[in-house]
C-alpha cells in the first residue's frame, strides 16, 4: 500500500476574520473524519488558513483502504438442508453471494449454526473516496453567515474562485461549491497574484511563501509578534500585544509587516481606555505604553503588503486614526458637561428585563442588598448605596455607547472628576469583577458589596421570572455571575452565608411568578457551581460531592472543607477510612439508627471497643476547637489516626450483637465515628 501527501485548498474572497479560526478547524477536522470513517490510514492533518484560503494538508496518507474480509450471515443451518439437500433459502444466498452452495461455510453463534460466506473485499482508492469526504466537509463547516454572489445559488461565506485537491502528483477528480479541482492556487494579491502551479502537494507551504503567504496560521500569528515587538524595542517602548487582537489581525493579512505610526499627543488627555479602545476595535492597532507604564502617542499597524515607500502607508494609517481619536476626545468632552448623578433618572427609561422593570428598578433593589453586605463586612453602608445608585449611569454616556466595554471604566473616571468619594468611584470599576473564573475580584469594601449585590439581584430575579439557564442558553450568563459570588466571597474570605444574602434579594422582588422555593432553587443551582470552581484547583468530583452532602451554605466554609478533603484523600489513611465510613453508613441505615452518639463505656465488653471509644473521644476534644476555627485539614490530620481503632473494631467485634443494649450501644459508637468526619464532609464518597 503506497502512501502520499494530501492537498486540499479552497480558495476564496476575504474570510471573516474572527471566524477564521473556527472555520480551519472545522474543515481539517471533518477530513479527518472522513478518512477515519473511511478507515484510510494517514500520519497528520495539518489545517492551514489565511485571508483568502482554508487548506488542509495530510502527510503518509494510504492510496487506497485496507483490504477488508467480509463476513455475510445466511439462513440457521436447520432451514437450509431439508434430507441433506440445500432448500431455497440455501440456494437463494448463495446465489446472492455468487458462488454454490458447497462453497459456503458453516457460522457457529451461541445461538446456532448458519450458513454463512466470507470474501475479501478491496479497498476503494483515495481518488474515488475523496470527492465525498471534501463534499461533506466543506457542507458541515460552521460558516457565520452565508452569501449568493451573481447569477448562481451556490452559498457560503464569501465568493470562492479556485478549489486545489492533489494527492501526491495526480488532481483528484472532485468538485465542491461549483468549482472544479485544480492543481492551481494563487499568493498574494499583489505582490504574486499570477497562478502558482503546484506540482506535489508537499510543494505548498514553500510554494506560498515564495508568493508572499504566510499559510500556517502559528507562524503568521508569531511572525507578527515578533515584528510588533521589534518595533516597541526601536521605540523604546513596550508593545501591549492582547490575544485576541493578535489572532484577529492575523486573520486579516498574508504577509504581514509591522509599521509604526503616530498621533498628536493633545489625545493623551483623554483617558488611555478610551483611546486605546478606538485603536483595537476601529483600527486593529496595538498600542504602546512607557517605562512608567502611560501610554504613548504611537501605535503598530500591521500591513499586508511590503511596501516600497512604508511612510506612505504609515501616513494613510495617520490620517485615518485621527478623526478616530477625535471622536473619543469629543465623547469624553459631552460626557464631562454632566455629573454621572446627573444622569440617575435616565436609568428609568432604560429597561433591565421586561418582567423585572428598568436600570432604576434593579438599583432601587440592590441598594437593600449592597447596604445588607456592606454592614456585614464592616464597609460603609452609605458608600455602597453611592455606588449602586451611580453604578450603571456610565451606561447612558457618549463614551459607553460608542464603546460598550469601557462600562465600569468610565463610570470611574467620571466619579473621580465629580468629587466622589474614592472606594465609590473604585467600586463602579470593581463591579464587573471578577469577568471569568480568574480573574481579579473587588478589592475595596465597597466593591464587594457592589459586585456582589449587581450579581445577587440578577441572579434571584431571572431565576423568579422561570428562565434559569439551560444546558445550551444562558442568555443572563447566570453561570459566570455564580461563579464570581463564588469567587468573591472565598478569594475575599467573607464569612458570609449565601442563604440569607438570597433571602435578601428575594425579598427585593415582588410577584415573581417562580416564587416558591425560589431562595433554595438559587442556592442550590450556585453551590452546584463549586464542582466547575473546585476543577480550577484540582479538586475532583468525589472530593465536591463529599462536601456538597453536607448542609453548607457558606461558600468561603464550603471552599475551606473542599481543601482540606483534598489535603486529606492525598493521605495513605484515606482510602481505609472512606470504605469503613461507606460500612458505617450502611449498618447505620439498614438498622434505622435513631442518630443516637452518646455512647456507655460499661457497655464496652471488647478491647478492640474500647480502644475504639478511646481513639474516638480523645479525637473529639482535639478536633472540637479545629471545627470552631474552620481549621478543616488540621482536624482531618488528627482524624486519620483513627484508621488502626477503627480496622482493628470491625476485624474484632461483631456490631449487631444479640444483646440488645450491647447493640444499640455499639451502633451509637459508630454513629459518634461518623460524626466526627461528617463535621467535615462526608468521606465516603471518596474512592474506596
């Protein structure tokens, strides 16, 4: 079986850059699942994008499928000889294997003996699997948005004009989207924009290169790295190179050359957010900031051409970012004619959600929440009411409009021009803290009761109004707001129950139409979220179930006991400890133990009981005052020394005894046992 390299390339007009990506993959991986399902053996599948291209290459891939031995099942062996001679049904399937029914064979099954035939049948060439596998392929990819262009019904993302498929040498006979398969691609659409016959696929990436592309989107996506930084070092300056930007551009250019350009510094007056905001979203730059870590009045652009006069294109990148930064010092201007108090009766004609009213409304609730917090906490009460009636006004300025994540920011800015006080205008930042899982959280007091509050209000009231997340929608993203309470009340270690701060902004509400049980149906729905939280720290599901059958309703006391049972499975104890805790539980339930721990030491008629009784009560003075203190792992670590007691109890004495006091007594032994982990969580559901 000869093997060869797989070209396939799809060519077309600018590709969404965001989507780019996403669109890569699909196609390399529904390829791939072709030539798997296909059983076509092959080493790599490498998926390569630009602007104007998806390709897939794949390495050492099979001419053709294995060989397969065919097995075919007949008639039971019983209806097909009638007095040693072949009936119908015989005659009939071997007809329909084309042989004689002597050069069929015998099949034993464990329900019997049939008729049966095997051949050996060829494997189907890669030409002749291909055009299905592309056909397929090109349809599942997940185009954002689909286009018809001139007089054809063909759709897809953008126009397409050329379609490669070359395995090894040969054009494979395909067509896809109205296009015939070729052995030619094009480069850049300036600098090489005559076709490019590819004699072997293995010519590709080199092939493009020397035609000013850039295929591999890594090597794109970290050349262009490399020149923005090169660039900040000539400037003695620090590029500031965000992720996200960073793939986006790489999704607009083949050949990318980095330029730095400038703007007047009158801009610098106008807050660097704002500025550097208009950059990204309108301009794709990258900014650069000073050693004191200030913005610089330059900026990289990232052509698509090499140009023999850069100025030109530096000054064109100029003109167009002026009139940009113009616009946000204008925003910022307006903005600052108006207190962000001023703009308080605006938030009435602004709505939240349809069933839980307006911006003022939700504000007007989470005041009682943020006041409730900030007395718990020990903040200032009137600062959080401060910050939640100006919380949201940023939302109604120029500034925040034109540029929807400048929210918090803004609102900042403007409170500290007003004269607010600080942890208030700290706060209309900290609200939105933390954005994702590990993220920063609030810092000032005030932030918290903010942050926690805005999150509390949302979360009670898309819950009352029936519209809890599902597995596929969480248009509120209620499972992120859960996970920042979370946060915020373990990484700020506020001891704070999570109960009665839902009962809270449940009271907030009126006439919700999920109101019953709605406070447990919140809580039960946020601790739920600790398995997802716990996964952050390496903490696995059996240790989140050991501490969720427990009744905790403090988050700061859940996270406390999750790492302590953690500390606590890594022990060589743990595994001994878990299966007797899992047998204690067991006897305990099918005896229906009335929960009784005071146990009889005149009862105690076995050493190995004793020395249980012992252990056990030793344990509970030494643990009682590590309970109190939340000191979880420390009282596991004295709670693993019973591990001998406990084997020795249950190798030596025989708990359902037929003394009926001997019995009971023996049962509240082990009750008192098992209460001393279930302080903690409840260990067997850790592996045994």
């Amino acid at each position: 079986m000869a093997v060869d390299t797989l070209l396939l390339e799809l060519g077309a007009e600018e590709l969404p850059p965001t989507a780019l990506d996403v669109l890569s993959d699909a196609f390399a991986a529904g390829i791939q699942k072709g030539l798997q399902d296909a059983e076509i053996p092959f080493q790599s599948v490498n998926a390569f994008a630009t602007p104007r291209r998806l390709a897939v290459q794949v390495t050492a891939l099979a001419d053709k499928q294995p060989d397969r031995e065919v097995e075919r099942r007949g008639p039971a062996l019983a209806a097909a000889f009638k007095d040693g001679a072949p009936t119908k049904a015989a005659e009939g399937f071997a007809r329909s294997c084309g042989v004689s029914v002597d050069e069929l064979i015998h099949l034993e099954t464990d329900k019997g003996t049939w008729l049966g035939y095997r051949e050996q049948q060829p494997g189907e060439s890669v030409q002749a699997l291909l055009p299905d596998i592309l056909h397929k392929a090109i349809a599942a990819l997940p185009v954002p948005k689909n286009m018809r262009w001139g007089s054809s019904r063909i759709e897809f993302s953008r126009p397409v004009h050329w379609l490669v498929a070359l395995y090894g040498r040969d054009v494979i006979a395909a067509e896809a989207l109205g296009l015939e398969a070729s052995r030619t691609t094009y480069g850049h659409r300036f600098h090489a924009p005559d076709a490019i016959q590819l004699e072997h696929a293995d010519e590709y990436l080199e092939a493009l290169e020397n035609a000013y592309v850039l295929a591999d989107r890594n090597q794109r996506r970290e050349r262009i790295r490399e020149q923005v930084l090169a660039e900040a070092e000539v400037q003695d300056a620090h590029a500031v190179i965000d992720e996200d930007l960073l793939v986006e551009v790489s999704g607009l250019v083949e050949w990318p050359v980095a330029l730095t350009g400038s703007f007047d510094e009158r801009f610098l007056d106008v807050p660097a957010e704002c500025l550097i905001s208009s950059m990204k979203a309108n301009q794709k730059y990258f900014h650069l900031l000073d050693a004191q870590g200030k913005l610089k009045p330059l900026f990289i652009t990232i052509s698509n051409i090499d140009s023999a006069d850069p100025q030109q294109v530096i000054s064109g990148n100029e003109k167009v970012i002026r009139p940009r930064l113009a616009d946000a010092a204008f925003f910022y201007e307006t903005d600052r004619k108006h207190t962000l108090a001023s703009r308080i009766p605006q938030l009435d004609s602004v709505v939240f959600q349809q069933q839980l009213g307006t911006l003022a409304d939700k504000a007007r609730r989470s005041r009682v929440i943020a006041s409730y917090i900030a007395e718990q906490i020990q903040g200032d009460v009137s600062h959080a009411q401060r910050a939640v009636a100006l919380a949201k006004c940023d939302l109604v300025t120029e500034m925040v409009l034109e540029f929807p994540e400048l929210q918090g920011i803004m609102g900042r800015y403007y409170a500290e021009q007003d004269g607010e006080p600080e942890d208030v205008a700290q706060a209309l930042e900290e609200q939105y803290l933390p954005r994702f899982a590990s993220d920063a959280i609030p810092q000032s007091a005030t932030g918290k009761a903010l942050a926690l509050a805005d999150r509390l209000d949302t979360l009670v009231g898309i819950f009352g109004i029936g519209q809890r997340p599902t597995g596929a929608k969480d248009p509120f993203a209620l499972r992120r707001a859960s996970i920042g309470v979370l946060n915020i009340l373990v990484k700020g270690e506020l001891d704070l129950d999570l109960r009665e701060l839902l009962s809270v902004a449940a009271e907030q509400h009126q006439g919700l139409p999920e109101a019953d049980g709605l406070v447990e149906d919140v809580l039960t729905y946020m601790l739920d979220r600790f398995r997802a939280w716990g996964q952050e720290e390496g903490i696995s599901a059996e240790m989140y179930l050991a501490v969720r059958a427990r009744p905790v309703t403090k988050p700061l006391d859940f996270a406390r006991r999750l790492r302590a049972v953690k500390a606590f499975a890594q022990r060589e104890e743990a595994t001994a400890l878990a299966a007797a805790n899992k047998r204690v539980s067991n006897i305990l339930s099918k005896q229906s133990h009335d929960g009784r721990t005071q146990v009889d030491p005149a009862l105690l008629q076995e050493r190995a009981e004793q020395t249980l009784f012992d252990a056990v009560t030793t344990c509970e003075s030494k643990v009682s005052p590590l309970f109190a203190a939340g000191n979880y792992q420390q009282a596991l670590d004295v709670l693993a020394t019973l591990r001998d007691p406990v084997d020795t109890f249950f190798d030596q004495v025989m708990v359902m005894a037929d003394d009926d006091a001997i019995r009971r007594n023996r049962l509240a032994l082990l009750a008192s046992l098992q209460a001393l982990f279930l302080a903690v969580a409840d260990i067997a559901q850790l592996p045994q």
